[in-house]
C-alpha cells in the first residue's frame, strides 16, 4: 500500500468529481469521516463525498489506479477497527427515494436512511422492512440481513426483499444486477456488503400497511428479572408471526434532557408490535402489565410512521462499542444466566442489553440468498456500553462475561449487523459460505481493493 499519492492526482480527482474531495487538515475532512459511533476513528488519505453514481466510478478508478484500499460509509453506524492510508468513499449526500405503488418497490440511492423511505412509502399506504431506528441507512441495513422489529416475522429478512442493485465494482464497471441480471453479484452482495462494490442505487419490497399496535412498557428496574422471565415464557407459546416483543435493560444517563422517571434510572424496557388485532396483542402483553404499575406505556394505536416508538433508539451520536450472540433457544438454564445479570445490572456500566426473539418467516432459508448466519438462530442478545474508555473498557467486560455464561446456547456465529468492533467475517458466515464469498471474491474484486470498514472477504 502506498503512503502519498501525487498532488496533481488528487487535483485533477477534484476536478472529475460533483461532489467534495478531502485530504487531512482540510475543513470538511472530520465531519465526513465521523459517524454515529464516536469511538470510531479511522484516518482515511482521501475522502470523496459522492455527490452520485459518477462520483463513485472516479473515486474507484483513483484508488485501484494508486493501489488505496476502499472503505465505503454512509451513516457509520457499525464499527469496524480503525484504519489509515485508504481511500474512503462516503454516499450520504445519495439520499434520492422513487416509490412505485403499482409494484409496491421502492428505489433508493445508496446514502439513503429509513426516515427517508418511510414517509413516501406511507403516502401510499405502503411500508419497507426497516428496522428500530429512522437513521440507520439503508444499503448497510439491508444487505447485512435486514430485521425488522415490526415485520421480520411475517416477511422475513429485509436482505429476502431486495429486486435490483446499483453497483460500482472494482473494476470501476456500474453494474445494475438483480436475481435475472448478473445473479451471482447479486447473490454475494446480498449480504456481502461492500466487499463486492459501492452499492448506488437498491431496489427492495415494500408491504401493504398503514398503522400497527405497539410502542413500549418501561418498568422500573427491580422488575427486570420478572420481565426476562415473562419473556421466555411468552416466546415459548406458538406466538402469530405478526407479533413481535422484545425486552432491554436499561441503564439510562442522569440527562437532564431525559423526562423525570428515565433519568439515571435502570429500567425494563418492553417492545411490543403486532399487526393483528389490539385484543390479540392485549391479551399477550398482559403479564408484563402485571408486573407492576409501569412508568411510563405507550403501547397502543400507531400510525406504521411512527415505528420508532417501539425501540426508541437513542439519536444523537455517542461512543460505545457493542456485542452481541446468536442463540438457537433460550431454555430456563439462559434465562437464569441473563437474570444473574439482571440482579446485578443497576447503575452498572453496561448501558444497554437486549434480548429480541426472531422465528417465524426469519428462520427460512430461500434458495437464493446467502447464508445469514441468523436464520438459523432463535434470539438475538446484543448489548452496547456507551461513555468514556474505562467504562466502555468495564461494560465490555461485563458483556463478554455474559456471553460467554451463553455459550452453550449460542450458535457460535453473529449476525452481521449486530457485530462488534473486531467481529470478522469468519464470525458471521460459516465456512462453505466463506469459502463461496472467497470465491466470489476472487472474481469481483481479486486485489481485495474492498477491505476498509467491512467483515472483509479475503480472496486468498
Ligand atoms: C440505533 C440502532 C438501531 C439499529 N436497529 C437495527 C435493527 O432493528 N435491525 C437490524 O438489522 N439492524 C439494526 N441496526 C444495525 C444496523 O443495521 C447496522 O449497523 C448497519 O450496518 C448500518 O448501516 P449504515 O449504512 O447505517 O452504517 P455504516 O456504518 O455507514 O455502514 C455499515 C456497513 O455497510 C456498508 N455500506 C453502507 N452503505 C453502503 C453502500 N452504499 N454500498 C456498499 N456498502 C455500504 C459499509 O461499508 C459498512 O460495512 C441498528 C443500529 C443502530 C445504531
């Protein structure tokens, strides 16, 4: 890899391209490079913010022309460790949304996030896979898996939904490629991510749906054992695929910006969707409501807009760093486990841990599509330590514990959108995948030029 590139190099890449070019030290260099994740860090040689799909080929043709690594982001929610001496393409400003109502579709550039797809789609009466969070972009989110807290059940994996991608491979080719259309580029990126290309453009499903009964059940945090425990019992009953309930602990910041009852509170948070009936769905949720008086409970009517009400994910950018499991069951010797942490979990450093029940449509397996390691699992555990290092340091530590006091029900894989900073490939794809993306790999991008800020595929 080489260190400098020729001055005249970088001038004549800013004359090529609409959007902007960055070098260390220039105004605009730390707000592209920084995302949701404040821990993350790399130090990229050059950063071109593309301004559309011309703006990727020219950044590509640059970096394979002067042998840089390419590390591509949009919102930089997923860390990965930090690297330098590459080229960074980042495809926030291609945030164009088309809905098609006659083929229920949507189709979206590469930098665009949920909060934009979901409101045109609305308009229509229709609703994508997305999932918790409105800022989370979509390309990252879909083609590591896609799971959506509303309607993964019932549809499956957003990854499942994908029609047609845009694509600028390493060669510096846009290729458009769909199930029909260059089918093995488009089975590897579909959960490959950017290890096969820049993605520009993605076409993906859409589903009839206007409103859904949900929201959360925060209860006060000596209920927590209570509610990991009404939990596993709930997922043990044949649940209708519509309906879909997850539980976090936690440990919330004394923020003044909080309302009163959050603040520097350990809480039970309850996340309840269902697409049927707000009987059906009363009816199942009501032995967390027998847990106590509950601080505060949205559960309710809601308009499919305001999907953010079931997580209510934090949105302004933090540092922390995270890690997750795959479980294949989660019989009472788990539940013990996760409720010895629940018993110690007050005030401790691990910010967040939640525990989300997949099943239904999530556990098919279609012929197409790669292998998400998560299809075959039956929970996912994920939690996150947000604040400075020596915390961060201690939750993770914590978590770790943890999970490995899971391991005998762990599927010994992750899945890709819930990894942690040094998750690898080889964590999330089992090995005839891997062995299947390696070869892919040798085909689309034989020099490995894709192997910044991703799971990397090495071809050798
Ligand atoms: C608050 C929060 C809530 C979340 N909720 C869910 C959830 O409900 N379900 C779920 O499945 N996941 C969820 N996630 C995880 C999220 O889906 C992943 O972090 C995802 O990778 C984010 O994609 P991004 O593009 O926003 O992030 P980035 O960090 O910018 O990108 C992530 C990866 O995707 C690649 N990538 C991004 N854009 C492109 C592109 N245009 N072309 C090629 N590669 C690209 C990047 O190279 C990188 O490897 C959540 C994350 C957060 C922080």
């Amino acid at each position: 890899m080489q260190n400098t590139v020729p001055a005249q190099a970088i001038t004549d890449l800013v004359r090529e391209v609409a959007g902007s070019v960055y070098v260390p030290g220039d105004e605009g260099y730390a707000r592209e490079i920084a995302g949701f994740n404040l821990r993350s860090t790399h130090e990229p040689l050059l950063v071109v913010a593309a301004a559309h799909t011309g703006d990727v080929q020219a950044a590509v043709s640059f970096a394979a022309a002067h042998q840089l690594p390419v590390g591509v982001k949009n919102t930089g929610h997923q860390p990965f460790p930090a690297q330098e001496g590459f080229v960074l393409i980042t495809v926030g400003a291609m945030r164009s949304v088309a809905i098609d109502a006659d083929r229920a579709v949507a189709r979206v550039g590469g930098g665009a996030r949920w909060a934009d797809v979901v409101g045109p789609a609305q308009e229509v009466g229709l609703a994508p896979l997305n999932g918790s969070a409105p800022h989370v972009g979509v390309v990252g989110y879909t083609l590591g898996g896609g799971l959506s807290p509303l309607l993964g059940r019932v549809h499956g994996w957003a990854v499942d939904h994908v029609v047609s991608i845009e694509v600028v491979t390493a060669d510096g080719r846009v290729r458009r490629v769909a199930r029909d259309e260059e089918p093995e580029l488009f089975r590897v990126l579909c959960g490959g991510r950017s290890n096969f290309g820049v993605v520009t453009e993605i076409e993906f499903g859409l589903f009839p749906l206007s409103s859904f009964y949900g929201g959360g059940i925060y209860l006060p945090g000596h209920t927590a054992e209570d509610v990991l425990r009404t939990f596993a019992e709930l997922s043990r009953q044949p649940l209708p695929e519509g309906f879909n309930c997850s539980v976090a602990l936690l440990n919330l910041p004394p923020l003044p910006e909080l309302p009163e009852p959050f603040r520097g509170k350990f809480l039970a948070h309850v996340r309840v969707s269902h697409l049927g009936t707000d009987a059906e769905a009363e009816a199942l949720i009501a032995p967390f409501r027998a847990l106590g008086p509950a601080l505060v409970d949205t559960v309710s009517r809601q308009p499919y807009s305001a999907f953010a009400a079931v997580h209510a994910d934090p949105v302004d950018p933090a540092p922390y760093e995270e890690s997750s499991a795959l479980l294949a069951s989660l019989p009472d010797e788990a539940v013990d486990r996760l409720a010895a942490f629940a018993r110690t979990a007050a005030g401790g450093p691990v910010t967040v841990l939640e525990l989300r029940q997949l099943g239904g449509a999530l556990n098919a397996m279609p012929a197409h599509a790669v292998p998400l390691a998560a299809r075959q699992a039956g929970f996912i555990v994920w939690g996150a330590t947000v604040g400075p290092p020596p915390i961060v340091a201690s939750g993770e530590l914590a978590l770790r514990t943890l999970l490995d006091e899971l391991s005998p029900w762990s599927t010994g894989l992750l899945y890709t959108n819930f990894t942690g900073r040094e998750d690898q490939a080889e964590d999330t794809f089992d090995v005839d995948t891997l062995a299947d993306l390696r070869e892919a790999k040798r085909r689309f991008d034989p020099q490995n030029l894709f192997r910044v800020n991703n799971h990397n595929v090495d071809p050798q």
